[in-house]
C-alpha cells in the first residue's frame, strides 16, 4: 500500500472534481464500494488516522500541499494527537490555500446507521472555513458529497455536527472528509480539528430537501436533449447543547449531491432521469420531473414541454459562392467575434448565443448536426464582426438571410427588428427592418430574405454588428442560417435600385439647426444637449396607437432608429400617432419640460412616401399632463409636407393656445394614419429673442375672435368635453372667414362643456345681450352661463337649427358682472361630435 | 391494563435502573381502570360523540381575536386542519389567508361531553416542529354555564410545547394568583431523541391535592397545593380535554420565514384511567 499511496499522493486530486486515475494492479478498486460487508466504522480522525485513511491534497497548483500536519501538543480534551491545518498566507510560494481530502482506501465504507458527521475545531483565530464536509471519493465519485459553506471557528474548542442527509444511502462511502479554507483577511493562520467521527445522535430531524433552489422551471424542449439538475440541498435540523447544558436547535443547510435523492419522471414517455439528476427528453408531450430524499419530496421541479421531434430550419440551397455566412452548417463561417454581446450595461438581458463546449461556436442547441442559437430573455442581443475580426464587406451582396424560429405566443404588437451597423464606433450607420407579428411564427421557422437596400445604409462595406432587437416584445427565440448573398440581380450599392417608392432611398439627414443652444431646449436633436425623455414612442396600444419607431438601439443615441454620418433620426412607420414623453413615465423620475420662456417649437419632418389631399400631420403638446392638463396643436396639412425631403417646421408656441407651457409632458404626431412613413428631427423649443412664451398672454374678454396672438383663448373642459383652437373648418354661413375658431368635441355626457375665466369681469351694465356664432349640423339647445364659480349665475338657452355656422344671440336680464363665460353644447342631452363657436361678442 | 403498567416498569427498569429502585415509593401504578378513551382508530372525521370544535378566532369570546394569548390561528373544522387517518388523529397548521387569518388549525374540546375530577390523563403524540407553532394537550375546568371565570375554574396544561423547542415540553397549572406568568410550571427536556420526530407518552396523575407529571412515564414534577399561590381548584370542579396546535401568540412568538408549513400534530389515543379505588 506505500507505493500506491505515494503514486496518489503525487497525482493527488482536482479540487471540485477529485478526478483520479488508479494504477494498473491496484488491488483496491472501487468494484469494492459495491461490496456487501464494508466496515461500519464511525472513526475518521480520534487520535490518529483511521484504518484505510489517506491524505490528498488538492492538485490544482494553489493548494499547499503540506497544509496538514498530526499535532500531538494541541488536542482536543488532552488526547494523544489532532489534526492540524496550517493555512498559507496568500504570497506562500508552496501554495495560497489549504485544501485536502482524506479518504478511506479500504474499500470504503457502510455509514448508514449514523446520523451525523462531527467533530471538535478551534483556530488560532475566530476564522471562517470556506468548505468542509464529506463525501468527495476516489474517481471522482461525488455523489455523496456533503459540503458546509462558511464555517465559524471559536479560539476555543467546539463541538459542530454535519448531520448526514439520508443515512440509508451511505452503504458504501469513501470520501471521509473534505476542506478548503483561504486565508483570512490577507494573511494565514492554523485550525484544529479532532474527534472527528460519524455518531449516531438521533437528534436530527426535519429534512427539508430541495432541487433548483427551490424552483420551479418549466422548460420548452425536444427530443434528445438533456438538462442537469443542479443545487442539490438538504436542510436538517440539529439540537445543539450550550456550555451552559441548555440545548438550543438550530437548522444547518447542506450542500449534497445527486447521490441522496431519488428521482421521478411524471411521464417516462416523455422524459426521463436517471440516479444523477440527468434529464433526457424522449418524447412529445408534458412530464414533470421531481426528487425526493428519504421520501421527503425535495422543493423545485422541471416541468419539460417537449414539442417532440425538432425540425430544423430548411437547409440552405444558394451556392456558397454568393453568400457570406455568419451563422450556418451549410456554409463556412466568417470569423465571428460573438454571438451575444452581452451589453448589459445597456441593459441587455438577452440569454443565449454562447454555445457549449465542444458545439459549434454559437450554437446552444445541436440537433442532427445542425447547430441553432437559442436566445431567451430576449431584449436586444448583438452578433458582433469589428473587434478582433474583420468587419464584413457586403457591398456585392443583394440579400440578408436568417430563419426565426419563435418559442413562445405571438401577440400583436410584438415584433423583432434586425439592425445593421456599419463602421461600428467609427462614423458608424445603420439600418433596420421590422419583423411584425403577423409575420413571425409560433413554434415554426420563418426564412427571411431581406434585401439590403431595406436597411437603407449609405455603406455595407464594413458591418460590424447584427442586432436582434424585440424590446422583450418576444422573448425566447431559435435562430439558424444568418448570411448575406447575392441572388444574381446584380445589387450593391448606390440605393438598392428598383425597389420600389422611397423606401429603397438612402435619406439625407435633416439641416444642421443654427439656433443659439442658449436659447434651446431640445427634444430630439444631435446639435444640442437634449432634456431627459422618458421616450420618443410611448407605445399607447391600448389606445388603438399603432406607429412603430423612436425606439432606438443599442448603442445610438436614444429615440434614434437610424443613424447617418453620427446624425441621429426617429423613423417612425405605421403612424397613426406617437407620443414624445418627458416626465409623465412614472417609473422615471425626469422633470418636464419648462418651456415659458420659449416662443417656438422647431422640428423637420421627412415624409417616406406619397401624400395624397387631406393627409396631415398634427402636431400637438399637452402642459400638466393628467392635472388640470392644457393641450393644443397645430396641423401641417398635405400642402406643406413633403415626400422624400426634409421640411423644417418653426412654430410660434402661440399657436398652441396653451394655458401654460411650463410643465410640458407630452408632444404628439398625429396622423390617423394619412401618414405612416415619416423621419423626425431636431424636434427642439427656442425663442427668438422676442417676448416670452405663453404666459405672457392675457386671458380672454369678450369679444372672444380666437385670433389675437396676444391672448391666451385656453379654455377648462369638464365632463368630457374635449376644445382646441383650430382653423375654422367650413368658411360659410354666419362665419365666412378664415379664422380661428374654437372647436368643442362631446363625448355623450350630460352636462359636458367649457368656460373661459376672463381677464375683466362680463359686465351688463355694458349691454345685456351676447352674440356668438356656432357651428352644428344637428339641431341642439345651446346653454350660455355666466357666472361666478359656484356662485352667482345667469343663464339663456337658445336653438341651433343644425344648418352649419349660425348666430345665436343671447338676451340676458341682468346688470351685475361676472368673471366667467360658460358654454353647453346641449346641455342636458347626450349628444356627441364636435362643434365649433366662433366670436362671443357683447352688444 | 396490567401489561401496559408491566411494561412500562420493565421498561424503565431496563433504560434507568436508578429510577426503578426509586418506583417502589411512586405512586405509578394506582390508575388502572380506564374510563374514557379515543384510540382514533376510525378513519375520517372526528368522533363528534367525544368532541367538539371550537371555530374561528375567539373574537366573539375574547373581544379580539387570538384566543386571549394574540395566537393568530383561525380553528376550523376542515379536513385540511383536521381529520383522522392511519389510526391517528391529526391537527394540520396552515399558513394561508382564511376569513382573515393568516394561518388555520384545528382545536377540539371534551367539554360537555366528558368531565370529570381526578385520574391519570395520558395521550401518545409526535408533536410538530418550527418557530410559533404551539400545540398542547391540557384540561379546563367547568365554568358552570359562565358563572365562574378564568382562572378561577383552574387549567392543568399536560403538555405544552415551543416548535422551535423541539426537545423540550411544560406541564402547568393555572389558578386564582396563579394564572398566566406566574403559573406554576416545569419543564422537562430530553436527552436524547427529539419530541418532532418520534411519538412521546404525556401524561399527568392527578388525585386530592396533587397533580403529577409524566414523560415516558418518567415523573418529572408534582404539584401540591404547598406549590401554589393562592387556592388550590383542583380537587371538587370537573375538567374537560383540549387538544389544539395554536400558530404564534405570547408564549410561543411568530412564525418566521424559516418555519416550514404545514406542520402536523399527530396524536395517537388520549385515555383518562380512574384511581383504583
């Protein structure tokens, strides 16, 4: 036995996997831990080594190999020897920590009538060990591995017992005992251990076992794929005796292996599991995989969803000649530098990407060969090409190739845009095309062929990032097949050519703004330090909105969807309208925007398709979101807006007719839709140097034109009544001029209107009639209320016969005055649509 | 009967040879004639001839719920809190939301059912484990249709146990100056073994003007009327049995994050023997 143990003894083992390789002729082999009559003996270290125990000290070139020593002055109770372990400083040359196990080279033996793992240990300071338990045996059999994190250690002797996880399964063990302790605050120091034994205490009770800490995991899958369940846990409860003699009990948590449980497949048809924790799926369908340890069903479990046979995306058929593959098993790679870029500190969360050993670079799931990414928790993940491998030139590449396969349910709305960027860092573009959800597919490959020119690069000549992006829209998703080629058409650069509309163009960025930036505030613009924004795309879907865009990505500047030569552009699609937000998202904390010292909004609009009569964009801007909220806007009408130009817009914020602009939340394009295809630029407020903004205007008196620049015609809405200020929308009737009027939408409510508080009191000493032009094509009462809040009133109906702008004159029977003006468009019915009044005037 | 004592005096003959040349002077062996017994050996629900529940939080005889010790358990007669089964009487606590508890049990009384004065009360129990769980085997006295009031009616508690105690039971007797805090109590703790993972025997022999008390047959405390501050109840009231798993209150304190539910008393028979003679 000398000469075998010495040959170990310069093998030694690994930590953390006590991989060790017998000599031939070894008599002791570990057939023999199956042998019936092992030794039942509890004695690991009492005064000396037991029968069959050997030392070996981890072989991973930091353990000190003579870490341990048999100490015959410091025992444990005066006995005769203890075990001592000299734990290096961190500079020790012969190794910066100490870490061994101690094994019984008999062949092992039969634990099962004991009930814990004991011992006695003091340091020559109060240190922490990092390890210790048993169970780690030759070969690197660790399947009854018990391990202790974070023992405390007194500078007096202590009892501390590890109780056994299931006794019954310690019929033949032969890790005795196993520690790794790193020096303590920088610097080494001794620890004792003796009596170091397995006893039978029959105080320990409450087995809390667990799998996956815990939880519960449910897995989507398919034939032939394996998992390991991992963190294996037994909680034991111990009685503890004080040196007073008082007892106190105390939980201990165990790290254990797969050894100790029993495993058990729902559906063995589905999925299997074997002694160790592995998990095969072999068939379609559900199976619930769980452990238990003594009959005490452990915590955590694996629900597997297998979709039976997986289907591999369709094998490639262009020639290799024409494509550039980034990601396939039917052609050779270009060099890659990752799959997943994991830039979480933009946030990312994506999983996935980074392959397994001895897979294809990338591939996360192998089946039949072929090699597939699985990214999860998708948010925005990058396959880059710039860092230590050549950026791609795909300039004489027509087409992008990639085939998404969607592991989970697809709701409206979500999507995943693939982005392009060229010159990564470095005058960097790029482009993206949108994959909606009527495109995507559920548990199915979808094969994209995109043509470059859809990404609109000015340049392809050196990509140097893919990016999926899905804004967690879409979450868990199979990708294979990732390659540009050519399919013939000659493509390139220069537009893409023939593809049709304006949507095969490269834009041009907007004019470069002149404005002093002491005199902005800035929205949206890369000539300026723009305000915080909680977003360029508010998303309100549940408000029907549609418009994609204003999204971002990684990397760019925020709200940016296309940059070009550094210029940052909102592309937004499927307008229908969009909201800018600055401090309305409550789980932000950005102020809004102060904008009464400004006179103007600027912002340069490029319309990305044909524009018909009536098309429009509005925009609109809402002060005090949801608290006493003001809102106005101004429409840019299909004569001014332009296709496939930029358009700079500089608006008087008079315009607006807001009742203050100090606490903008909210900017809006609004296009129902006669838009959809629009980019937006330098959306930013600046004065002009004349007289401040909004709140210099005076609130209105009579008469009431809603044309005078110099007055504020905001008015207070209640009970559902929406009122803008808009251009009188039917030049006729009793109002034949283009003016400004005011404009009162219903929703249906009893009672809903409006009033105008004024600069001076409505006196009728000054006349007791008023006149006001309306416009409705219903016949509706019109109720005219001047009052008092809530105080004294007078009030006159009159009749609107509905035959478009009428004047309604008023008589009222009073000489007093009052501060408010206050309209019903009928009152007391519930009549909706919208309605405009026009010049309240008394006579 | 006469097994039953043989066995347990060679019993204690074999484990403590000490305590058996001592026996000859205890009274041990003096209650002999069974006569009131549930073996719960009928699978179900509770054998409402011997039993009955007692629902809810106590608000409606306390003022506030907690059962007058901030306990905060809701009783209820359920399946889940309480049935018989493999031969057992089992009383389940739960932590789940219930008519605005946090936790439900169970607690089933003798009262009006079986009463009497004297005898030796014993019951076969592996008890529960975990921080705030607080069963116990223990008797009330009469109180004469409401006429007589706590503590004047007496309680003599055969067992009462911390969860996070597992190794340690109280037996005690609450009367007029004696109540509460200042019961007159022991407490006996094992020295080997634990009470949350195997069954234990508790009992009390209780005749005029003592009341003693058992753990595996092993006397640990007598109580006389020498021991108490005030007047001793306990020799002319008739008492019923209880038997409950209480979750939290003064004496046990809350259940925390470390306390595993559900957690389960199992009993498996409560006999009452008569004296000899």
């Amino acid at each position: 036995m000398k000469d075998l143990n010495l040959t170990i003894m310069t093998r030694s083992l690994y930590a953390g996997l006590l991989v060790i390789f017998l000599m031939a002729g070894c008599e002791r082999s570990v057939d023999g831990l199956s042998e019936p009559s092992l030794t039942n003996n509890p004695d690991v270290f009492i005064d000396g080594f037991s029968s069959g125990l050997e030392y070996f000290p981890y072989d991973d070139g930091f353990a000190k190999l003579d870490a341990f020593q048999v100490d015959t002055e410091v025992t444990f109770d005066n006995s005769a020897a203890s075990m001592r372990i000299d734990v290096p400083n961190p500079d020790d040359p012969s190794g910066s920590y100490a870490g061994a196990a101690f094994i019984d080279l008999n062949g092992g033996r039969n634990l099962s009538e004991y009930d814990a793992f004991t011992f006695y240990a003091k340091g020559t300071k109060a240190g922490t060990i990092n390890s210790i338990g048993f169970g780690q045996g030759l070969e690197g059999n660790n399947s009854f591995e018990v391990r202790v994190d974070s023992l405390r250690l007194s500078t007096f002797w202590k009892k501390y017992v590890i109780p056994i996880p299931e006794p019954e399964k310690l019929m033949a063990i032969d890790g005795m005992f196993w520690f790794a302790e790193n020096p303590e605050d920088g610097a080494g120091y001794s620890f004792w251990i003796d009596d170091l034994k397995f006893e039978k205490l029959g105080t320990i009770a409450q087995p809390r076992p667990s799998i996956l800490n815990g939880r519960d995991i449910t897995i989507s899958s398919f034939v032939n794929l394996t998992y390991e369940i991992t963190d294996f846990q037994q909680t034991l409860n111990t009685i503890i005796t004080l040196p007073d003699e008082t007892t106190t009990a105390q939980d201990v948590m165990l790290s254990v292996g797969a050894g100790y449980f029993d495993f058990s497949s729902s559906n063995p048809a589905v999925a299997t599991v074997n002694n160790q924790g592995v998990i095969t799926v072999v068939g379609e369908g559900n199976a619930t995989i769980t452990a238990s340890v003594g009959g005490v069903q452990a915590s955590g479990s694996v629900n597997l969803i297998s979709q039976g046979t997986f289907e591999t995306a369709p094998v490639p058929t262009v020639d290799p000649d024409s494509v550039i593959s980034i990601f396939s098993d039917a052609y050779t790679n270009v060099p890659v530098d990752y799959y997943n870029g994991f830039f979480n500190g933009d946030g990312q969360t994506t999983l996935g990407g980074t392959g397994f050993e001895g897979g294809p670079p990338g591939a996360d799931i192998v089946v039949d060969g072929d090699g597939i990414i699985n990214y999860t928790e998708l948010n925005f993940v990058g396959i880059g090409t710039f860092l230590n491998v050549p950026s791609i030139d795909a300039t004489d590449m027509t087409h992008m190739h990639v085939d998404i396969n969607v592991q989970e349910g697809i709701d409206p709305g979500d999507y995943i845009t693939i982005q392009l960027l060229n010159s990564v860092g470095n005058g960097e573009t790029s482009g993206s095309v949108r994959i909606g959800s009527d495109q995507l597919l559920e548990n199915d490959w979808l094969s994209l062929d995109i043509p470059l020119a859809d990404f609109n690069l000015a340049d392809r000549s050196s990509l140097g990032l893919i990016f999926f992006v899905s804004d967690a829209t879409i979450s868990d998703i199979y990708v294979d097949n990732i390659y540009y080629y050519n399919d013939g058409s000659g493509g390139s650069n220069g537009g893409g050519g023939g593809n049709g509309g304006g949507n095969g163009a490269d834009i041009v960025t907007a004019p470069v703004p002149t404005v002093d930036p002491d005199s902005v505030v800035s929205i949206f613009s890369d000539a300026y330090t723009n305000v915080p924004v909680d977003y360029y795309n508010g998303f309100f879907n549940n408000d029907g909105q549609t418009t994609q865009g204003g999204t971002g990505f990684d990397g760019g500047p925020q709200g940016a969807d296309v940059v070009i030569n550094g210029d940052g552009i909102i592309h937004y699609t499927a307008l229908n309208f969009v909201g800018i937000g600055t401090g309305v998202d409550p789980n932000q904390s950005n102020p809004t925007v102060d904008a009464s010292e400004m006179t103007h909004i600027h912002v340069d609009l490029y319309v990305n398709e044909a524009i018909s009569n009536g098309d429009f964009i509005r925009l609109q801007l809402i002060n005090s979101v949801g608290n006493n909220e003001s809102s106005g806007s101004v429409t840019f009408s299909s004569g001014v807006l332009r296709e496939g130009e930029w358009v700079s817009f500089d608006v008087p914020l008079s315009d607006f007719n807001l009742a203050a602009q100090d606490q903008i939340g909210l900017i809006f394009f609004v296009s129902d839709a006669t838009i959809s295809d629009v980019y937006v630029d330098n959306i930013y407020y600046y004065t002009d140097g004349s007289s401040g903004g909004g709140g210099s205007k005076t609130a209105p008196n009579l008469p009431i034109t809603f044309d005078d620049d110099q007055v504020n015609y905001s008015a207070t809405t209640f009970n559902g009544t929406v009122y803008e200020v808009v251009d009188n929308p039917n030049v006729s009737g009793s109002n034949n001029t283009a003016s400004k009027v005011g404009s009162i939408t219903n929703s249906g409510a009893q009672w809903e209107g409006i009033y105008f508080d004024l600069e001076n009191n409505l006196d009728f000493g000054n006349g007791q009639t008023i006149t006001m032009d309306v416009y409705s094509t219903s016949a509706i009462p019109v109720l005219l209320k001047i009052e008092v809040d809530q105080g004294a009133f007078v009030e006159v109906a009159q009749n609107h016969s509905g035959s478009g702008w009428e004047e309604l004159t008023f008589n009222f029977t009073s000489s007093d005055s009052f501060p408010r003006v206050t309209i019903f468009m009928d009152g007391p019915g519930t009549s909706t649509g919208t309605f405009y009044i026009d010049n309240i005037q008394q006579n | 009967m006469k097994a039953r004592v043989l066995s347990i005096v060679l019993l204690s003959c074999m484990i403590v040879f000490q305590a058996c040349t001592e026996s000859n002077n205890e009274p041990e062996n003096e209650f002999n004639t069974l006569v009131w017994s549930d073996e719960f050996d009928t699978e179900g629900s509770i054998d409402t001839t011997k039993w009955l529940f007692d629902i809810g939080t106590g608000v409606e005889i306390f003022g506030t719920p907690g059962w007058g010790n901030n306990e905060l358990q809701y009783y209820t007669d359920r399946p889940e809190n309480i049935k018989v089964e493999n031969g057992l009487l089992e009383i389940t606590a739960r932590k789940e939301n219930f008519n605005g508890s946090g936790y439900t049990s169970a607690k089933i009384l003798t009262r009006g059912l079986f009463e009497r004065t004297y005898g030796r009360y014993e019951a076969r129990i592996l008890l529960p484990f975990g921080q705030g769980i607080w069963p116990a085997f223990w008797l009330l006295g009469d109180d004469s249709n409401g006429s007589v009031i706590w503590p004047q009616i007496g309680e003599i508690d055969i067992m009462e146990y911390r969860g996070q105690q597992p190794t340690i039971i109280h037996g005690s007797v609450h009367g007029p100056g004696y109540s509460a805090g200042q019961a007159v109590t022991d407490e006996y703790s094992l020295r080997s073994g634990r009470f949350d993972s195997e069954f234990h025997v508790f009992a009390i022999e209780w005749g005029p003007d003592f009341i003693r008390y058992f753990v595996d047959d092993e006397l640990y405390n007598e109580i006389t009327p020498a021991d108490v501050n005030g007047e001793w109840v306990f020799n002319d009231n008739v008492f019923y049995i209880i038997l409950n798993v209480a979750v939290g209150g003064s004496f046990v304190g809350s259940p925390n994050s470390s306390t595993p539910f559900p957690q389960a008393m199992y009993v498996d028979y409560v006999r009452v023997y008569a004296h000899d003679n």
